[in-house]
C-alpha cells in the first residue's frame, strides 16, 4: 500500500492534473499567507507582552499558552459561530477567506507565545545591557527582535507547519469544496472516507516533501549564527 | 495445591471460552449505522447464534475498499452498481438485496415540483446544489439521477458544489448556506432539529434507496466465514425482515424490507 | 560627580544601605567589600537599573558593564559600535578609535568575527570597548578581569589609564595587582545590613 502510494505520489506530481495543482497551490496559499499574517501581528504582541509589566499579564500568558493547544476544529468552531453570526453580511461561509482568517487564528497563539518564551529568557540581560548602551525604547524592541531572531523562525516554522498540517478548521470554515476550498488535507480525509488510500498516502507524501523544502528554504534564509 | 490447579483450570476455561465466542466483522455505511437500525436488530443475531458483532461505519467507498482487502466479513452497502460490480470482480461470494428506503431532496423550501425530471430542472436553473462528491451510496445516486435525465455533471456551472464529506456535514453545510442537496431520509430525519431545512421534493419510487447485503469472499481473507453464512441467512429470512419493518425512527418506518 | 546620602536598595531578602560618598571626577574608585557585601548592587542602583531609597545624584552619561559580558548576535565591530549607532553618529569618525581600542587590547584580528563565537575573555574585552566608545562620562566595571589573561589585564589597565582623565571609574575587583596598579579611592561596603 505504501508503495503504491509513493508510486502514485509521483504520478499525481507529473500528471499535470490542473485539480491536483490547484488543491496544492490553494494549501500553500492559505497556510503561507496565514502564518505571515500571524507572525506579523504575533512578533509584534509576543515582544510587547514580554517586555511590558501589566495587571493581567501572567493570565495573559495563559491564555496564550492554553490557545497554543487548541485543536483545530474547536478553532474552526468558533470561526463558524461568529462568520454565521456576528459577521453573517460579510457572507464568509465555505470561503477561502474564511480559511486563512482561522489559520491565522490558529498559528497566532503559537507565534506570540514562542515569543514570549523565547524572548523573556533573554531579554532581561539583553535589555540591561541596552539601557547601560544609551538605548531608548524603540532601540531596544529592534534590538531584540534582531537578538531573538533565530526563536522567531523557528515559531514561524512552528506555526507553519501547524496550519499546513491541520484538517479541521479547513474542513469546517472551508467546506472542503472542490475546485474551490479543498486543500491537501481535506483532499486526503475525503480520499480516505473513499477508501482511496493510495491517493491519501500520495498527498501525504507530497504534503511532507513541501513541509522538508520549505523547512530547507527558511533555514537557508535564517542568517543566523547558531549553527 | 489443588486448589491453585483448579483455580487456574477455571481461568483458562473462561478464558478460552471468551475466545472461543466467534467474531463478525460487519463493515457498513454511515447513514446505515447512523440510523439505528443496527443497534435494534443485531443483537437478536448475536444472542441467537452466541456470537459477537463488531461493526465498523465507513462511506460506501471505504467500506468496498475494506472489503477488497478482505478485511470485512459482510457488506451493508447502499450503491447497487458498485455491488454488483464488487461480486462480479470476485471480492463478493454473494449478494442480496435487503431493504430499501428512499432518497428526497432537501432545502430552504419546497419545490412545487410534479415529478423528478421537473425537481432537477427546478433546481439546476434557480438554486444551489451541494454534491456530495464522494463516490458515496448517495453521491453515484445522485449522479446517476442527473445523468439518466440527459443532464452532464461535468458541465455544470458554479451552483453545483462537491462537498466531499459525509452526509451529517453536508445537510449542515446545506442548511447554512441555504442550498438545495439529496440525502437519504434516515439520516436527514436524524438531525432534524439541527437543520433548517424541508423536504424539497419526495418520491418513494423515482428515489429508491436499495441496501443491499454482500457475503465477502472468504479466500480474499482465510478466516472461517460460517458465521459469515450464517448472518447472510439470518437477515434475509422471513421473521428477520418482518423486524426490519417494525422499527421505527422519528416517528416513521424507515426501512421497508425486500429480499 | 556621583553622590551619594542614604543610599539604601531592597532586594527582597535583604535590604543593603550604603555609606554616604562622593565619587570625585578623573579619579578610579576600586569598591571593595566582601561576597554578598552588596557591591554589583550599588554599581547597579548608580547605572539606574534598580530601584532604590535615599539620595543618589549622577552628574553625566553613565554605563555599566556586567561581570558576564552580554553579547549580541553580530561581529565584533557590529558590537561595539551599536552605542555609536543608537546615538546616529558617523561611524567613519569613530573608525580610528574602535581600532586603536581594539589593538591595546588585541582584539583587532577578530574585529570581523561573530561575537558569539568568541571566547569568555574576548567577549569581555568586546563588551568594555562596547561600554567606554561613545565616551561615556561615567564607567561601572562589574569585575572586569574575570576571564581574562595576565596580558589582557595589564592592557586593560593601560586602557583605563589613558581614559581617565576624561572618564569617572567606579570598578569591582578582586584581582590584587589590577587594583594596585589603578587605585585612587577606595569605597568600602561594610556590611551594615538589615534583614528585612
């Protein structure tokens, strides 16, 4: 079967199917465009949660650590309720808006509290040293996304890899609709309800050598000196 | 001492005899299982023969993949073609038919529609459909529906829309979006009060839901399958089907047997 | 140049108080006293990086330098000019002076190195030239000379001669040759601590 599988894998990638591309490239889309967006907006608030001294800040820290966890589908829930709620006239159901909006949602937590991981183990000696340098504020928040660098890549590719790799929010806030929302693993659990396993291996495959090439890329790119 | 040996004695006894208790390995489709049937009738099986069932849910595709690979002892499927195709190919020994229900269109509202040809006219020129798109009992009905009225899927335009889920998810996805889709009725009926949706369009014979019984061959597996025969026998004999009619579900009957 | 009256810090556990002192300016101030006695402290409270009670009145630009350097992930010359390049200075003007730091103290071959990479004592040497290039007005040296060789110290110590005219240095040492050959005050902490 998984033979078959690799053997089918290779097939799907050169038979130029314009279906199999586009689930592909849609994958690729969304995930990519939702990881940016979250790791945009997650740097930004990981750092600011890190380095600031607030009322709430330890429960911030844990809701951020609980949402790090969420499973998928309760995420996708949540974005069902309130686009058919709330946000019905933006008219956002089994859209791929839809999608990239819970993605987003999705990796957001793992950004910001990688960050804040990341950043409250070094910031403190790293500040320090910064205020004794003559730093002012705005210096020393470039200074430290520059000095946390390689911890934000690495919960870029973290994040990434959970949105590439998640089925039920897609599943539920997408509809799985062909030649429309499907992606590669709404792709693969409608093959398995078909019994198509050979198929699902197949896309598994090309889903895990996407994740290898694009985990090559990002850490060709890192520029960092912890190797 | 002896006391020890006849304890052990007693262990192994009733553990062999659990053993011993012959196994049925029932692969069938969702909607099937969703609808409860099972859980009235199979008991009466198992108490009958001393036998345990275990049953496994798929979609009609997966459910003739598992039985391909020998992994199933009986089929409970609901996609005649494909059945018949299943035994002629030699993975089934036999096949029977067992009951049948029915299939009906649902949506926001009803069509005032005379007959089937009119619904897919209605529907394909005003509405939006929700295809299940997963080679399901349901979805080649439906397929063969539009095909035998001279319609072609492939050329339809941007209101039919494959789901590629099973049917629970489609009916919600239908009632959200407030489109049109077939579903079978046991399953429809089973989540009622979760949908806003009607019947758009019913008719018992035009959308006969045939569920049909398939004997896996047992060379495709090398386990004993005369519990196999045995429940092939059991459910299409008399008494058994007379049963099938008695159950009830929201009201209604939901299976009408036929064998 | 620094001043200080009823200088007390809380740290918690133990609240440490500090003799009243004036730091005069051109003149190297070695701060004794023993572990524990509260010395990183009061190099600390002077830098403005703990909160403290009493009178503390710091006339000038302060730096203090950390007994663990703190690096950060860049080359030797991206280290040390940082200071200069927060404060938006030419850095063509200060070439000449990064350089004839960096050879009093031999760090002039790894001016291109990452910093990271570098040995405890290399990184300690970085992280001081990092400290005094921007000329501060005042320099906190937290035991300058751990890691560093018998070389190295002698260097330092030239270094910090030839600043002195135009910088206040307060430093934390035990290395006895080191403090010998650069004292001109000495502020002793005695330990006058109350528990809190």
């Amino acid at each position: 079967m998984i033979i078959e599988g690799i053997i089918e894998a290779f097939k799907l990638l050169f038979s130029l199917n314009r279906e199999i591309y586009t689930i592909i490239f849609l994958s690729l889309a969304i995930s990519i465009l939702a990881t940016l967006t979250a790791s945009l907006i997650g740097t930004f608030f990981g750092i600011l949660i890190s380095i600031s001294n607030f009322k709430l800040k330890k429960f911030t820290k844990k809701i951020v650590f609980t949402f790090m966890g969420i499973p998928p589908v309760v995420l996708g829930l949540i974005v069902l309720l309130v686009i058919t709620g709330p946000f019905d006239g933006f008219n956002l159901l089994f859209t791929k808006t839809a999608m990239y909006i819970a993605q987003t949602l999705l990796v957001l937590p793992i950004i910001i509290g990688n960050i804040i991981i990341s950043s409250e183990k070094t910031q403190k000696k790293i500040l320090e040293t910064a205020t004794t340098l003559g730093a002012k504020k705005i210096d020393k928040i470039k200074l430290l996304i520059i000095e946390i660098k390689p911890f934000i890549f690495m919960s870029v590719i973290l994040g990434f890899s959970r949105a590439i790799s998640e089925v039920g929010a897609v599943m539920l806030v997408g509809g799985n609709i062909k030649n429309d929302t499907r992606v590669m693993t709404t792709y693969i659990a409608l093959n398995n309800s078909m019994g198509e396993y050979s198929v699902s291996i197949a896309m598994g495959i090309i889903l895990l050598l996407l994740a290898f090439l694009i985990h090559t890329l990002v850490s060709r790119f890192r520029g960092d000196f912890y190797d | 001492m002896r006391k020890v040996i006849v304890l052990i004695n007693f262990v192994l006894i009733v553990f062999l005899s659990s053993c011993s208790k012959q196994e049925l390995l029932i692969v069938t489709t969702t909607s099937l299982d969703n609808s409860g049937l099972l859980a009235y009738i199979i008991p009466v099986f198992e108490e009958e023969y001393n036998v345990k069932v275990k049953i496994v849910a798929l979609g009609t595709g997966a459910a003739l993949e598992l039985g391909e690979m020998g992994e199933a002892d009986i089929l409970l499927v609901h996609a005649y073609d494909s059945e018949i195709a299943f035994v002629n190919a030699g993975y089934g020994e036999k096949r029977s038919n067992i009951m049948y229900n029915d299939f009906i269109f649902v949506g926001p509202e009803t069509l005032d529609t005379a007959n089937l040809s009119e619904t897919l006219t209605e529907i394909s020129e005003n509405y939006d459909f929700y295809s299940r798109g997963d080679n399901s009992g349901t979805h080649t009905k439906e397929l063969s529906l539009w095909t035998e009225n001279g319609y072609d899927v492939s050329t339809f335009g941007e209101w039919y829309k494959e789901t590629g889920q099973s049917m629970g998810s489609t009916l919600t996805m239908t009632s959200l979006s407030q489109f049109y889709t077939l579903t079978d009725r046991a399953t429809y009926l089973s989540m009622l009060d979760n949908l806003d949706l009607v019947i758009a369009y019913q008719n018992r014979e035009e959308l006969k839901n045939q569920y049909g019984v398939i004997k896996v061959n047992p060379e495709l597996h090398n386990r004993d399958d005369r519990v196999a025969d045995l429940f092939y026998d059991w459910i299409i004999r008399d008494d058994i089907q007379d049963l099938i009619g008695t159950y009830e579900g929201y009201g209604e009957q939901l299976f009408f047997p036929n064998s | 140049m620094i001043d200080i009256k009823n200088l007390s810090v809380d740290l918690k556990t133990i609240e440490i108080s500090f003799d009243d002192f004036t730091f005069e300016k051109s003149k190297i101030t070695i701060v004794s006293g023993k572990n524990g006695s509260g010395k990183t402290t009061l190099l600390k409270a002077i830098a403005g990086l703990l909160e403290y009670k009493g009178d503390l009145h710091v006339n000038g630009e302060v730096t203090y330098n950390s007994q663990e350097p703190v690096i950060f992930n860049r080359t030797v010359y991206e280290n040390i000019s940082y200071p200069l390049k927060i404060r938006k200075l030419d850095l063509l003007e200060y070439e000449e002076k990064i350089w004839d730091y960096c050879k009093i103290l031999e760090m002039d071959h790894l001016i291109n190195k990452n910093a990271l990479k570098l040995s405890s004592g290399e990184k300690m040497k970085v992280s001081i030239i990092r400290s005094i290039i921007f000329n501060p007005d005042i320099v906190l040296l937290d035991e300058p000379t751990t890691h560093l060789d018998l070389d190295s110290i002698n260097e330092l110590g030239t270094l910090i001669r030839r600043l002195k005219k135009d910088m206040t240095f307060i430093i934390v040492s035990h290395n006895k040759t080191f403090i010998d050959s650069l004292m001109d005050v000495e502020y002793k902490i005695g330990g006058n601590h109350v528990l809190s």
